[in-house]
C-alpha cells in the first residue's frame, strides 16, 4: 500500500503561489504539514514556500525548475497548475497574439507542468493533479475568448489525464472558481461589484482560502476515488455549466 493514509508531507507544488488564490492554495498546504514549492515570476512569497523563479512558457526552465524543487524537496505528489494570466478584449479585435500568450501560459503552461511533474507521479504510483480553471471557461465572459477557451481546455486535458494514468493512483480533476474576493476584483467600481454579488446566488464573493479548501480535499487521500470531475466553487453562479 502507498504511504498515503497520511496527508503530511507531501511535496506539493502550486504554480502562482504569489498573489490570491495561489498563495491561498500555497498557505493552506503549509498549515497542513505538507512541503510546499512554487514556479512563479515574481514578488514575496508565504512562509515556508521554496519559491523557484521560472516562466511556464518556457519547456526547459520548468523541467529545470522541477529538477531543482525534486532536489531539494523530493518528487512532487501533488501538482496544483494555478498560474493563469487574462488579457480581455473584444473578439474582433483581439489579436492573435492576444489569444496565443492567454493560451500559452493558461494551457500550454500546464500541460508544461503535467507533463513534467506526471514522470515522478507514475514512479510513485500516487500523484494529485489539480488545475485551477474559472466559473468563465464553461459559463463564457464577454471579452474572454482567449480566456475562457484556455480555461475550458482544462477539464478535457484532466479526463484525458485520469483516462490515461488512473488505473496508477494518480487523479486529475479541475476546480472552477467563480469571483473571488482578491486585489483584482477589489479595483472593480462598486456598481460592478455590486451586479456581479446580484448575478451570485450565494449573494458574495469568495474568500481565497474557501477555494483553498476544496484543493486541500481533492489532494487529500478522502478524495482517491474523485477523478476527472469539476468543482465549482462559486457561489453558485453557473449551476448547470
């Protein structure tokens, strides 16, 4: 049997550990005894987040990022692909490389950290593979093609993944957020704040750490029969989606 009937330390790598609900994610795994380690750009970091500067559109710096983090830490269990960037516009003028740098670093960044993080899952034979998408990628946004299609991409890319390696104790599922109480949502004007509160049944934005809640779960060892699923965790907002 894996060592897998506890759930501390574990080495457990958030990409986007940074800012909102990375660093959420990242501080969550912390307080659980677990060995946390991030690919991020830049800024500060939690406490006790090994914190390794590398770009997700870039192949080699994430195998040389994980290659570094594998050394000081050991093979990552638990994946959680957060890293995403949106750059809005209206579909007929958006530009292709408008569309292509949303879908390299939300898509392709992922696959990059899957695929690379999958060789030591298949070694351990136990792995959580958790990709962070939006409420947006199956409810649509105005302005969000690039987005939203990067985002949607994520819950083909887990059922592939738990069709191809379930049967090795590796799960892949996909968590949705809806709008989340972060700095960016806090620069909105407060009559937008306010229609986006009244389009949510649960009448508020999310806290960081709620999100959190549920990516600690679909890690933990309760959650080895939970593969290829969405949970969204927004309010709500897209029932049905």
């Amino acid at each position: 049997m894996a060592e897998e009937s506890t759930n501390a330390g574990r080495v457990v790598l958030v990409t986007g550990a940074n800012r909102g609900i990375g660093r959420a994610i990242a501080e969550r795994f912390v307080a659980g005894g677990d060995r946390v380690a991030t690919i991020y750009r830049s800024g500060d970091l939690p406490d006790g987040v090994l914190g390794v500067v590398a770009d997700v559109t870039d192949t080699a710096a994430v195998d040389a990022a994980f290659t570094t983090i594998e050394a000081e830490l050991g093979p990552v269990e638990v994946l959680v692909a957060n890293a995403g960037v949106t750059r809005d516009q209206l579909l007929m003028r958006m530009s292709d490389e408008e569309f292509e740098s949303v879908i390299d670093v939300n898509l392709t960044g992922t696959f990059r950290c899957v695929r690379r993080a999958s060789k030591g899952m298949i070694r351990m034979r136990r792995g959580r593979i958790i990709l962070i998408s939006s409420v947006v990628g199956l409810y649509g946004g105005a302005g969000q093609v690039n987005y939203s299609a990067s985002k949607a991409a994520l819950v083909g890319m887990a059922r592939s993944i738990t069709r191809e390696l379930g049967g090795r104790g590796i799960t892949a599922n996909v968590v949705a957020p809806g709008f989340i109480d972060t700095a960016m949502t806090a620069e909105l004007p407060p009559e937008r704040q306010a229609a986006y509160k009244a389009a949510i049944p649960a009448g508020r934005f999310a806290q960081p750490d709620e999100v959190a809640g549920v990516v600690q779960f679909l890690a933990s060892a309760d959650a080895g029969y939970i593969s290829g699923a969405v949970v969204p965790v927004d309010g709500g907002l897209g029932m049905g989606h």
